[in-house]
C-alpha cells in the first residue's frame, strides 16, 4: 500500500455563532471538545456618556483562546469570509442575525442552532424573558438545524426544565445556557456521523417570543396580581420593569403577592406601606413591590426607600 492511499482524518472545522453571555457556555464545550477555528459575532458597542467600547461576551471568550473573531454588521452582504474558512459545521446560539441560505447551505454537516425554549413554542429573540412572563411552567432547549425562516428548522434533540414560582429571567437564563452546553455536547456525536433524529416542527404549536420593546417594560395594575409578578420576574434583571409615581420612574426587581383587596381602591392606588414593601391595588388583589430602584439611585430594599423619604405614599396612584 502506497502511502498516497492512506486516508488521514481531518480534524472537524467548526465555525462558532453567538454574541451574549447566554451563548459563551455553548462556545466552552465546543473548544473543550472539538476546538474551533472562528467565532463570528456581533460588533462592539458603545456605552456609557465616555462612549468606552465593550466588547461582545463570545468575542472576549474567543480571544482567550486565541480564536480568530470575525465581526459583521450585515452578515447578509459580507459572508464569504465565512465560506472561506470552509466549515464541516456551524453551530449557532443567540448569534442576533438572520443567516443568508448561501451559508446555511454550505457547511457539509449543516448549520445547526442552539435555542432557549421547547420549539416550536417560543421562535424569537427573547424566548427566556416571554416563558417567565406568560406564566409558562416548563421551558428547555431545542437543538436544531436551522432554516431560512425564523428558528423553523427541524428539531434534533430537545431537554426540558421546570420554571419555578421564584425564578427570574436572570435565574433561568444561567439554567439554560448550561443546559444548552450539556446536550449539545450529547448531541454531536450523531449529527456528525449522521445519525441523528430529524423531526419538523408542528405549525400547529407555533408561540413567538419577540424582543421586549419599551412598552413591555412598563407595569399595568389593571392586571391581575399574577400577571404582574410574572411581567416583574421576566423582566428581572435585565432591562427591568418599572413604574412611574409623582413625574419619576421607579424600577421593580421584586414583588410577593399578598391575600389583601379592597374594592374600595382603584388600580395602581398605593394602599399601604411597610416593612414589606410598597402595597399596590391590582385587578384582583394586592401586590407588593419589595426591590426596587428609583430614578437616579441604586437598587434597594423597598422598606429602605421608604426610611428615606418624610411623606406618606399611601393613596398616590402610580402609573
């Protein structure tokens, strides 16, 4: 045998898609695992009145490692350098753009994605806020190949977890994306020996979980008790949901829902303050705020607001 005949295994070249903190786990177990020869993420931001420069999560992980970044801020006009890299797999998680079907038809072993909900509930951008908001008691990860609509691709694996009573969005976000680390990894062997399940999903069973938008921040007390706990605990920790009393928004990171009600009050009227917190009338109840954070300050305990001011906010009526 000529040695020109001997076939040498090639080692895997895998292309790695994300942009947040939820997406550096998926990002680990790959380098861990497999290695991978690019990351492609979102562009730096600016932030801050000094415009300081912050760098994506994924793109400070990758350069720990001294993986080559790749920054576009139109993928859909500038994804050749991606194809020159000659990918096997590209695997995306919260990446924040729509691939081109050039490049979701390039990689021999396909493109697949690592998303946070039980598909095809949930397709969307914020998928672990909208599950805590609309009450949902079960949620997980999908792992998928992707296609050219929005998160419609054919489901590989899926791995479900309980949502429970207290978690935030800031809880189940740090559940998901180790989940999502976990059954990737499980997940691989088969989809690069081909043999892994491929099942459409059920168009019948289609929810969608849109980005919040600055309207979905604001509290409505003319909702039941319920649904505004859910709506703070969604919301908690990032972007907040909020309130405004006296011409000032106040955030709310932190409500406990009391057997209190009075027929007597309108939504929003503040009926009593204490220790607790601030009690507020809702629908069907009371429900006190207990972390907030007013305009201009810090984060704080309600009951250590409360200390600092001399007037009474019992019977204002927020909006």
């Amino acid at each position: 045998m000529n040695i020109e005949d001997i076939e040498v295994e090639k080692p895997l070249k895998i292309v790695f898609m994300g942009t947040p903190k939820f997406s550096v786990p998926i990002l680990d177990v790959l380098i861990d695992n497999y290695g991978v020869k690019a990351v492609v993420t979102q562009t730096d931001k600016r932030v801050g009145r000094k415009g300081d420069i912050v760098f994506p999560p994924v793109k400070e992980e990758a350069l720990k490692h001294n993986i080559l970044v790749i920054q576009l801020e139109k993928l859909k006009e500038s994804y050749q350098e991606i194809i020159d890299l000659d990918p096997d797999l590209i695997v995306t998680c919260a990446y924040g753009q729509i691939l081109p079907k050039e490049l979701l038809d390039y990689p021999r072993l396909g493109c697949i994605n690592v998303h946070a909900s039980l598909l095809p509930k949930l397709r969307g951008g914020a998928p672990i806020h909208r599950a805590i908001i609309n009450g949902e008691k079960k949620t997980g990860i999908t792992i998928m190949y992707m296609a050219p609509g929005m998160d419609d691709g054919d489901i590989i694996a899926t791995e479900a977890i309980d949502i429970t009573d207290t978690d935030t969005a800031s809880t189940l976000h740090d559940k998901l994306s180790v989940l999502g680390s976990k059954l990737l990894l499980q997940t691989l062997p088969s989809i690069i020996d081909g043999t892994n399940e491929r099942t459409p999903q059920n168009p019948d069973e289609v929810t969608f979980a849109p980005i919040i938008k600055k309207e979905d921040e604001k509290l409505d007390f003319n909702k039941t008790s319920i649904q505004i706990y859910n709506q703070i605990r969604g919301l908690n920790s990032f972007p907040g949901a909020y309130f405004i009393l006296n011409g000032k928004r106040f955030k709310v990171f932190e409500s406990v829902i009391v057997d209190e009600y009075s027929s007597l009050n309108v939504n929003g009227e503040i009926v009593k303050t204490d220790d607790m917190g601030i009690y507020v009338k809702t629908s069907n109840g009371v429900i006190v705020l207990t972390v907030i954070q007013p305009e201009g300050k810090s984060r704080m305990r309600s009951k250590d607001y409360l200390n600092g001011i001399k007037d009474s906010l019992v019977g204002n009526v927020v909006e």
